[in-house]
C-alpha cells in the first residue's frame, strides 16, 4: 500500500467509525408511522430508500430496540412521511424517546388502513409492509406503495452532521 500525502491512517471498522462517516452524509428526513395496539407509533427516519418502481416499493430502518418498533414488527400497513425544512420541531418529536409523538401541537389524522398520516407535509405514502429483515441491531422494512400525496409544498428537511438542516441556494 502506498501512502498518499495528507490521508491519514485508515481506522477499523467500529460503530464510531460508521457514525462518523454517516454525519457527513446529507440524508432526508421522514417520518414513519404505524397504528399499534396502544395506539399510533412513529419515529424519524433518515435511512429511506426507494428499492423497485414496479412494483413500486421502499425500505426503511428501524433499531430492534426502539418503542415503535413492537407495533411495526406487527403492523400490515405503515405511513411514510417527507418533512418540510418547516417541520424541525416535528423531526425533533419523532426523533426523541419517551415524547408525546402525537399530542399537540403535532397534527394528523387516521388515513387508509388505519395508518396515522401527518398533516402539512411535503408528501405521504400508505405502504404495505412485504418484508422484515434482519440486520445487525436494526431491521429493514420494505414496504410496497399503495396510495399517497405528493403535493405538499416546500423544500426538503435535512439531516447532516448531527443536526437538522435545509438546502442552500
């Protein structure tokens, strides 16, 4: 191997090394949500991915230990939202343990198949959930769109270096 001036030592992987790799890169923001037995779940997701346009069809991570990760582990049916560069405070909601996730002031309502939908977004999906997979201390979701809205208006929230963020002209 040769050494390039300037680049450093390469460090092995670790969960720190991946953490810090990925606080550079640029991710949106979504929240996922689910009708569970106690009620509505949801969490801030910045691992969704596009996977097939036919069918069309997405993924999305999910930590095995996380709350909202019973009533997903269950549910058929689970709503994908894409936040607005308005909607930090929300992100934030989602994002933190143990918060009312859909008290006030967050606004939704009970859409197809039961599945919570959140109100002024940039875009929803209703998607039927076709697969759970393993993977390390995390699942992956891939869910099979159904129905949905694209028709919010705005400019995308981002998730970069450790905090949420919008584009820059």
């Amino acid at each position: 191997m040769t050494a390039t001036p300037g680049l450093r030592f390469p460090q092995l992987a670790s969960p720190d090394l991946l953490r810090s790799v990925f606080r550079r890169h640029a991710a949106g923001v979504a929240v996922i949500t689910a009708s569970g037995d106690t009620g509505p779940v949801g969490f801030t997701a910045t691992s969704l991915s596009s996977v097939s346009a036919e069918p069309p069809m997405l993924s999305f991570g999910i930590g095995a230990g996380a709350s909202s990760w019973p009533a997903v582990s269950q549910a058929e049916h689970v709503g994908v939202h894409i936040l607005g560069e308005h909607q930090q405070a929300l992100a934030a909601t989602f994002a933190r343990s143990g918060a009312d996730r859909f008290g006030a002031p967050t606004v939704w309502h009970e859409g197809p198949h039961g599945v919570p939908v959140l109100d002024d977004v940039l875009a929803w999906l209703v998607c039927r959930v076709v697969a759970r997979v393993p993977a390390g201390d995390h699942r992956i979701v891939l869910a099979e769109v159904l129905l949905g809205d694209p028709a919010g208006t705005g400019r995308p929230l981002l998730y970069h270096q450790g905090r949420f963020t919008a584009l820059r002209d």
